[in-house]
C-alpha cells in the first residue's frame, strides 16, 4: 500500500513558484512606493505653485494705489490690498524677486514700505518666500487700468501667465 504525501520535486516547484510569486510582489511593492514618492513631489510643487498664483491674484484684485516698476526681467509690484494672510487691515503689499537665489518674495506690513527696507521696520513686516529660481517676474497694467497681466517664469515649471480683471 502506497502512503499519501508530496514527493520531493512537488515541494521544490511549489517552493520555487512561492518565491517567484513573492519577488514579483515584492517588486510591484517596491514600485508602488517609488510611484507614490515621485507623485508627492509633484503634487507639493504644485500646490506651492497654486498657491503662490492664488495669493497674488487676491492681492491684485483686491488692490488699490497701485504701483509697478518694470525693469528688464523683473518688476517691483507695491500697494494695498483688501487681502491678508496676516489678519491685517488694509495691508501694504509688496511682491519681488530679490537676488539672492532669484526668490519671488511677497512682504506685507500695515506700515508703508519704502526700498530698501531699514532694519528698524523690519519688526512691522511680514516676509514669505513665494519661490526660489524665479528667472522672469512681470507684471504690467492695462492701458485702461482695468485689467492687470501678470507673467512668472520659474525654472523647471511651465511658464505661469493670469489676467486679473479691475471692477
């Protein structure tokens, strides 16, 4: 009479067959995560990005006492805005690229800023780093003051050009 069981080349493919199913889910796993990393990345970019283009299209569109400084790649954009990210009433605003690493800053103080800014009004101001490798910052009025372009060339991000449209 013959014992019921597995032969030994039944448990070497099962065994062999294991590891294959278990290196393949491992690999996909693995993937899975890089995927998931490389995704995040994008996605923190551009929020960062929308936020930015958010933050400025508020401040234009809710501005008053405009005024721009165009040089060649860059302007120098003040006023004041009804729009606060520091709960401040009728905040003056300031939107530029300083020089170091060509960073879009955005300063916003309930006192008048006048460049350069003296170190004993730095207490009153708010500065946020908007974005680093700004290579193009320009924003220009209308002819009939009613519409205002505004056009950002960041390194290794697609252009970003918006229209904000005055009441």
């Amino acid at each position: 009479m013959r014992k019921k069981g597995f032969t030994l080349i039944e448990i070497l493919v099962s065994v062999v067959l294991l590891g294959l199913i278990s290196l393949f889910i491992a690999s996909t796993i693995f993937q899975t995560k890089k995927n998931s990393k490389i995704f995040k990345k994008k996605i923190e970019k551009t929020q960062k990005i929308e936020n930015l283009t958010s933050i400025l299209y508020r401040d234009l569109l809710q501005s008053s006492e405009l005024n721009i400084a165009n040089y060649k790649n860059y302007s120098i954009v003040s006023f004041r805005s009804k729009n606060s990210v520091y709960a401040i009433d009728d905040p003056y605003i300031l939107w530029l690229v300083l020089k170091k690493d060509n960073t879009l800053a955005r300063f916003e103080s309930s006192k008048l800023m006048q460049l350069p800014i003296r170190e004993e009004e730095r207490r009153y101001i708010f500065m946020d780093t908007m974005k680093k490798s700004c290579q193009f910052f320009q924003v220009k009025l209308s002819k009939d003051k009613k519409s205002i372009l505004v056009y950002i060339d960041i390194r290794n991000h697609s252009p970003i050009l918006f229209e904000v449209k005055k009441i």
